[in-house]
C-alpha cells in the first residue's frame, strides 16, 4: 500500500555522485534526489550507466539478476541491472561491457566515441524497460542533458501506451552539449522514420537528440532564471534559440543548490582545519597550510579556481590578465584541464611567474583545499548555465569574483551594490584585470566582514527541491 501512495520520481542521468563524475551533473542528480527523497510521500529513484573501469565504489553495487535485451537497428544488446541503496534513494547501474567498460565516459584522447548515440540511446531504452520490469509505475521521469534526452522520445514513440501516465522533465543543465549525428542513427534506435523533420529531430541535414527531447518533454529546466531567458536569444542559444522560445511556453529556470553534507568546511576531512562561520579566522590556517604547500606567501591574496580550462570558463581571459597585472602583489592557484594548448599556455605562465600555481587534472581533496584556503575565487566566464563552484566557494568564506551571466548573475550580488561579490560585465581581459585589482584592495579592506556574510547565505537544496516538486505538479495540473 505505501508503494501505492507514493509519488515516484525517476532520475536518468549519465553521471551520479559519489560513482562517476566528469562535472556537476553528477552532484545534481545525486543532490536533487537525496534532497526529494527526503519528503515521505515522495519514492524516488536514480537510474545511471555502469562504468566498469570507472566506476567509483563499485564493490558496493551489488546484481538485481534482473537483464534485458535491446532489440536496435544495429544488434541486440544486453543490460544488466545493478543497484545501490543509500539515503533513502536506491540507485539503478546498468550494466553493459561493449557500451560501458571503456577508459572514458565520452570520448577517448579527445575524441567523443563515435557509437555516442547508440550507447546512451540503449541506455534509455533499456532504463524504460527496467521501470517496467520493476513495476515502479512512475509519475514522473526527469532527464538531464542530451545523454538521457532519448528517454522522452521514446516515451511519445515507442513507448507511447506503457508510459502514457507517466510524465517527461528535461532538465538542460548546458545547451552547448545538444546530442548531434547523422541521418542514419534513427534506424540505427529503431526510431519512427517520420522523425526527420524540421519539427521533430532533424537538424540542418542530421538529428538532434536534445532538440527532440526538448519538443516531446512535458516540462523544460535549465539550471538558473537567467540562463533560461539567455538561452532564447541567438547568442546563447548555441543554435536552438528558435525551438527555446517557441517552447518557453514550458520552459522554467530553476537555480541549482549545492549538497550542504558534502560541502561543509565545518565537517570536512579533506581540509587543514575545519571552520564555521562564528570562527571564519581558521580559514587563514588553511591558507597557511596551502602556500606553504606550493611556496607561495600567505600575506598576500590567493586567488583559486578549481574548472576546466576552456574559453567558457574563461581561461582565455585569466590567462591574459593575469599577465598583465602586478603578480608581486597576488598569488593564483589554478586547478583542471583543457586542451593542450590551453593548457600548455597555463604552463608557460606558471613557470615564468612564481606566484601562479597550475596543477593539471582534477583531485577531489584538493579541490577543497582550494575552496578553504582561497580569499577569492575566479569564475569570469562567457556563459554560465548555473555554476555550482561559486556557491561551493561562498559556503567557505571565499569571495566569488564572477561575470555576469547565467546563474553567476543569480547567484552572487556585487559589494558595490550592497551585496557580497565582485561582478562585471564585458568579457574581456580588460574587464577582468579591473575586478581583480578591485578584489586586491577589498583584500586589504573588508574581507572578514564579506566572509562572515557570505557564509551565512543559503545555497542549499531545499529551496530547489520543493521548486521541483511545484513544476511536476504543473505536469499533472496540481492533481496531487
């Protein structure tokens, strides 16, 4: 009786913290379900690929028995259903060896595996099957970004009569990644042939998975307000400004939260010295620690950034301004990935000033390191859907200087105007090196007051979750 009352919730993601990670979508999905999770009427479920050589905590995930077979325009493939539970959520792992057991999660030496399409469409096809056999009776499934947008068409398609009482939540957490292959891959799902067309999936000659998510989803999130609106428009739109607003009809932004039980400086073991905000002068001792672990000084300020080195996070612009400006006067530690030539570029800069630190990959105990010790935290980027490293970097202290766009522009308010932050608006090297001459002489000035401030917001999921549970009731017509 008490699965009968229920409200079940079923995520599709192709990431899942703390399992597999390559960005925030993992903590999203992970966050947004622990957080719903926690509402008693609501049964909620996380379903996720299985990456055999990725895969983190593996030996936890423990075989259903349960399999199904994927008949495809290229084979028949089978899955295999694992599971994990934990926090009031069980997550489902799917299980295939040909699709899952490679040394990437997308691509392989900086190339996106070319079967892309086929490895998360039977993924979704397989996930639609598994609800079924588990007899979990959705009421909604929420997709997140292209890799699960195959799951709401084929819901309005080959599914269209076992999911007809089940409603389909897209959740766009970075238009730029949209799903895109040639012609052919519709046969190769077993895909209606009617679904080449300018109104469905076909997309200049090829056909866009999340374009067509986007038409068949009951309801369309992105990650902040103002991403949503940004998106409409031709230079955000990445090329689908025109289905964005003839959609917005059921487009909503909801701003992204952080989980409060992983990113606590209070309770973190992967810091010096833990801190709250009644205390905010430990976090000097972190600062401490961390220049004297690169050889920087600890009386100047320490500018962090944990991202990937890309033109949309900014590196482009870093890079410049922070030639330009007078390194005797900051330190700069700098921790990701990009291409080689960004990254190469990093190296030259590091090697040639002493007081810029690149460490290349990612390293989760750094990371926080980085978050603790920083006074400031760089986030200039083009565009931002959401941004979860500015809400990360205000739990603990550290003083956000960001552009403003997307949920950066949500999220963090500028001191000049009452609020707790250093934002601007052009993007450019120029505009930059002024916000960080501006944060040098707030460094000297107000910090601890700006601390004690922003450690005291609110970033948590709570306030999103509850918004989530508002927007699947849109879906049903506020009939639970």
């Amino acid at each position: 009786m008490d699965k009968i009352q229920k409200f079940t919730i079923i995520h599709i993601s192709s990431e899942v913290y703390p399992f597999s990670k390559t960005g925030g979508l993992a903590d999203v999905a992970y966050s947004l379900a622990k957080e719903q999770s926690k509402d008693e009427t609501l049964r909620v479920v996380i379903f996720s690929p299985f990456y055999t050589n990725l895969i983190n905590n593996s030996s936890e995930i423990t075989s259903t028995g349960l399999i199904t077979h994927i008949n495809s325009g290229s084979g028949i493939f089978e899955y295999k259903l694992c599971k994990k539970a934990m926090n009031n959520l069980t997550i489902y792992f799917l299980s295939n060896e040909y699709f899952f057991g490679r040394s990437g999660f997308y691509a392989e030496d900086g190339k996106d595996y070319e079967d892309n399409d086929l490895r998360f469409g039977t993924f979704c096809n397989a996930c639609l099957r598994f609800i079924e056999q588990l007899k979990l009776s959705p009421n909604i499934i929420h997709c997140h970004d292209w890799q699960s947008s195959f799951a709401p068409i084929f819901m309005k398609t080959l599914y269209r009569n076992e999911y007809r009482n089940t409603k389909s939540v897209l959740t766009i957490h970075n238009l730029a990644f949209q799903g895109i292959f040639h012609r052919e891959s519709i046969s190769r799902l077993s895909l209606p042939e009617t679904l080449f067309h300018v109104d469905k999936l076909e997309y200049y000659g090829k056909i866009n998975y999340l374009k067509g998510a986007i038409i068949y989803a009951d309801m369309v999130t992105t990650v902040s307000i103002s991403y949503a609106e940004e998106i409409k428009t031709t230079e955000f739109g990445c090329g689908l400004d025109g289905i964005m607003s003839k959609y917005s009809f059921k487009l909503k932004g909801i701003l992204n939260g952080i989980d409060y039980d992983v990113w606590n400086p209070e309770h973190d073991d992967l810091i010096y010295k833990a801190y709250n905000r009644a205390m905010p002068e430990d976090k000097e001792e972190n600062k401490k620690y961390i220049t004297g672990k690169f050889g920087l000084s600890s009386n100047l300020p320490l500018f962090g950034m944990v991202s990937r080195l890309t033109e949309q996070k900014g590196a482009d612009i870093i890079g410049e301004a922070i030639t330009k400006i007078d390194l005797e006067r900051a330190n700069f530690i700098f921790l990701g990935d990009g291409d080689n030539k960004t990254t190469k570029y990093f190296e030259d800069i590091s090697k040639k000033h002493k007081n810029v630190t690149l460490y290349i990959g990612y390293d989760e105990a750094l990371a926080h390191e980085i978050y603790a010790a920083s006074d400031f935290y760089l986030m200039p980027s083009r565009f931002e859907p959401c941004g979860l490293s500015q809400m990360i970097a205000m739990r603990y202290g550290t003083i956000p200087l960001v552009r403003n766009t997307g949920g950066l522009k949500d999220s963090v308010v500028d001191v000049d105007l009452g609020g707790y932050g250093i934002v601007f608006s052009g993007y450019s090297s120029e505009a930059l090196l002024i916000s960080l001459q501006r944060a040098i002489k707030i460094y000297y000035r107000s910090t601890k007051a700006m601390r004690k401030t922003i450690m005291g917001l609110n970033f948590s999921w709570t306030r999103s979750a509850k918004e989530y549970i508002g927007l699947y009731k849109d879906c049903f017509g506020h009939l639970f």
